[in-house]
C-alpha cells in the first residue's frame, strides 16, 4: 500500500525528496508499531508520535515539534487515502489534533556577513549565485534550475519556478545585475 500511496503522490506532483520523505517516515511508522494495518488505533499512533520525538541522535535529544506535527500530517494523509480508497473503513489519525509549534523566524543577514560571503567567492560564477540568492530569496534548488533566458534585462527581474510549480518574477538588485553582467562575459 505504501509504494502504491507514494505513486500516487509522485502522479500527484510531489518531488522526488518529499515521496522520499514520506516513504521514510511511513516505514518507520509500521516498523515502530508493528501491527496490521487495520489494526492500528489512535492511541498507537500517539504513542508513536511520543516514542519518535523522543528518538536518540537528534538535536537537543528530540525532534522538533514542527518537524513531529509533519510526520503526523503524513500519517493522516496516508490513512485517509486508506479510507478513501477502501483499505480501510475508518482513519485512526482523524481525531489526533494538530501538533503546536512555534515558527523560528528567518534571520536575514548583516551587511558585514554579506560581504564576507561576496568576498569568499573564487570566481564570477560563485559571485553571481551569491548575488543572486540574496537578490531573490529563491532556494538553490530553484537557483540551480534557473536558465540565462529567465532573466529579463528590460524589467530587471528573473522568473522563478518554485516549489509546487509556482511561477514568481522577482526583482534583481544591482549587485545581482552586475555580477550576472559580468559572469556571461566569461
């Protein structure tokens, strides 16, 4: 059921890291509870929720609770798509609530770091994904898919597909324009 679930969510759209991420988590999940799969209760899958935050080798001895409030959402998104498709007449996850979390906000970085990081760089290229990350705030994933032909010179913006598929043009600053300028000279 598991390999058919993540096929599926592979149809679906899903990255290859994310069904990755949800196989791992799932196999994990019956190898913990190790029960039948109609057998599985709530209080079985609370109790794995406790026994996986509080696996050895993680930070601070735990897993984070954004992190546990994950797993649990791909637990209930799995059993619903048992229920759904008639592997199983109920959703044992259905009246776990959701796990609270407190958001860490993202820390931007000190003129001073920034150039550090500039600095560092070896040649017009690194400079230039540099520049580049910072200007747009897009993830390297998103970076390392990004062709000359998405940037537009007239507009001074770049098009984007990010996760999900989704289409953004960002801006780019003028460190990003002229280290782009000069990296397509080499």
């Amino acid at each position: 059921l598991i390999k058919l679930y993540l096929a599926i969510k592979k149809i679906a759209g899903c990255s290859d890291g994310t069904i990755k991420l949800y196989g791992g988590r799932l196999r994990i999940f019956l190898d913990m509870v190790d029960k039948k799969l109609e057998e599985i209760s709530a209080n079985d899958i609370r109790m794995f929720l406790v026994r996986f935050k509080n696996r050895e080798g993680r930070e601070n001895g735990h897993v984070s609770d954004r992190t546990l409030d994950k797993v649990r959402q791909i637990l209930s998104d799995f059993f619903q798509w048992c229920v759904n498709e008639d592997y199983l007449t109920k959703n044992p996850c259905k009246n776990i609530p959701n796990i609270k979390f407190i958001p860490k906000p993202r820390k931007a970085l000190t003129r001073m770091e920034l150039e550090k990081l500039r600095r560092a760089c070896k040649n017009e290229r690194d400079l230039a994904m540099i520049d580049m990350l910072y200007s747009t705030g897009c993830r390297v994933a998103e970076l390392a898919k990004m062709k000359f032909s998405d940037i537009n010179w007239e507009t001074k913006t770049v098009h984007i597909i990010g996760k999900g598929g989704k289409h953004n043009d960002c801006p780019l600053n003028a460190n990003a324009l002229l280290s782009l300028e000069e990296y397509t000279k080499t």
